[in-house]
C-alpha cells in the first residue's frame, strides 16, 4: 500500500549501511529541513548497532523487505551495489515508496525504463542520485551557458578519475556492476548531456547521433575509459574516468567566444570558475554548498508539493542509454539510434 505523505517532513528508509550512505547521505537527511532518518536495514548486525550509536535512528530491521513493509515510511533511498539497484527499486515501488536511488540507476536502459514503469504504475517518485547538478558550481555553469556569453558551443571535455587501490572493493566486481565508467563515468556522461540540452533547451532531449570509445579492463572490469560523442548541433564530447591513474576531476566547456573550465566538476567545495573571452580571463568565484542536503530537501520537498524532482528521469533515461551505447562501441558494436 502506497505510504500517505501527509506529515511535514519525509521519513526515510535506508537500505544497506554502504559507505555513501553512512558518510554522506544519512547525515544530510538530518541536516534537512524536511526529512527525517527513520529507519535502516542491513543484514549486518554489527552495522546495525553502529547506525544505532552514531545516528540514533528509531527503527531498525536485519533485512530489507521487512523496511518496505513499514507503513511509516515515507521514502526509501537505495545505496545498494548497482546490480541490485533494479531489483530493490521494483520492490519498494512495490510497497509504495518513493525511491532515491543511487547513480547509476540501472545496468543498462532496460532495467532502467522497468523502474521508471513500476514506479510510475505505483504512483510513486523516483530519481537518480546526481548530487552535483544541486551545487552552486553547477548553477553557476548552466547560468554561463544560458547567458550565451561563449558563444556557439562546440566542444566540452570532462573527466572523472581516481586511483583505487582497495582489492576487493565492490567498484572492481563484474558481478555487482563494478568499473569505472558505471561509478564515475556517468558522471561525465550527464555533464555533457547537461551541456548538449541546454543547445536543444529541452532537458534529456540531446543524443548523440555517434559515439565511439575505447577502455582497458582488468578482471572484466573497466579501469580506464575514453569515449568521444559527436551530437547533431555538431559538438563533439570528450569522457574521461578511470581507477588506475591520478585523481583528476575537470571539465571545460568551448564555444566560439570563449572557453569555461570548471575544476572539481562534481564537488561542492569552494572555488573558482575561470571564463576567458577573448584572450581576457575572468576568475567567477564558487560558494561552498552542501550537494547532500539540497538534494534530500529537493526530493523530499517534491513529496511533499506532488511535484516533479528538479533532476528528472528523462535524462537518466538518456545517460543510461548512452552508457549502454559506450559499452558497446567499447566492444566496437556502436548501437545506432
């Protein structure tokens, strides 16, 4: 039975105890304005008894089915590996939770466009957890694109990479939906598409008419991947992300007056853009923010107003079918669209 959101704040359900989770999103549902951190479920007694002393949560359960049955529950957010990502996402729709489930939503388009039909058929809100697109950074990056100051945009490289070097890290398991571009290449992935909408002014609406893409795997895993992604409007993208080299987090974005790099692309930290027109270079300053909150307090708030989530499922639909196209070309079987 779908769950009444009738109280003025969202009671959430967390679904494992995974590090985002704890770290991350957990604390931000108790900074939030409207929400609060109900429940959690994990088969791990020992974690249950940490979440206990660190968080104070009211309820917890040794598995997850029995959170879904909780009336009290509001929302549910799904940290899980992203293999049991679709399964989880089907069942708490199932019970009529709204579902914020970790990026990448899915394996592949498919099991993505089951989850937006159940949760659409259970009258439930469902969204992808793109935190960065909640930063002032990237504010600031979509009000430079829509001032039209650049120019005609012709080209956006971004990257996302790290080294990781924790053996048995669930990111370097096939089975459980490990590599690099599934962890941090999406992330690169929605940037360009962010990019390439704000050309067709319709959210989700740009999709590259090719792609091409090559990657070094270890394991079966991919831990380096390159991809180049031509659009109709003519910009040509370049993706970057990996596990096995530096860590770099940068992106640029080249129009036909001017170029915009944005460095930490995907964090919330202070900083500075740097926009040159010309060969004049203007630092525009970046405010610390906290990504976590505005994104619980955004779902939350949608809840809450019977609205939409400000990042919506028509360009996770278009970042996993873009994903699912990379693999492919990776494999060089490009699937055309």
């Amino acid at each position: 039975m779908k769950s009444a959101v009738k109280n003025r704040k969202i009671r959430w359900g967390v679904l494992g105890y995974a590090r985002i989770a704890r770290e991350k999103v957990i604390p931000a549902i108790q900074r939030a304005k409207n929400a609060e951190f109900h429940a959690i479920a994990s088969r791990d007694s020992a974690k249950l008894d940490a979440c206990r002393k660190l968080f104070n949560v009211p309820k917890t359960f040794s598995n997850y089915a029995d959170l879904l049955r909780d009336p009290e529950i509001d929302a549910v957010y799904i940290p899980l590996p992203n293999s049991l990502h679709r399964e989880w996402t089907l069942k708490a729709a199932d019970h009529g939770k709204h579902i914020l489930c970790e990026k990448p939503i899915a394996l592949n388009a498919t099991e993505a466009r089951d989850m937006v039909a159940a949760c659409k058929a259970n009258q439930v809100t469902l969204m992808e957890a793109f935190m960065y697109r909640y930063t002032d950074r990237t504010v600031k990056v979509q009000e430079i694109l829509r001032s039209e100051v650049l120019g005609e945009i012709k080209f956006v490289s971004s990257n996302f990479r790290f080294f990781l070097n924790r053996p048995g890290d669930v990111r370097l398991v096939r089975e459980l939906g490990g590599g690099s571009l599934y962890d941090v290449g999406c992330y690169p992935v929605n940037f360009a598409g962010m990019v390439a909408d704000e050309i067709t002014e319709t959210p989700g609406s740009a999709v590259p008419e090719s792609v091409c893409a090559e990657c070094v795997t270890i394991d079966d895993v991919d831990v380096l991947f390159s991809a180049l992604l031509k659009y109709p409007s003519g910009l040509i993208a370049s993706l970057n992300c990996g596990f096995n080299a530096h860590r770099r987090i940068f992106s640029e974005i080249v129009g036909t007056k001017g170029l915009l790099e944005i460095p930490d692309t995907f964090f919330d930290n202070a900083g500075k853009l740097m926009l040159t027109i010309d060969d004049k270079t203007t630092e525009i300053d970046v405010a610390q923010c906290d990504r976590y909150k505005l994104e619980i307090e955004d779902f939350s708030d949608a809840l809450l107003t019977k609205r939409e989530p400000m990042f919506r499922l028509a360009e996770t639909l278009r970042n996993m079918e873009v994903l699912d196209r990379l693999f492919a070309a990776a494999n060089k079987k490009d699937i055309l669209i």
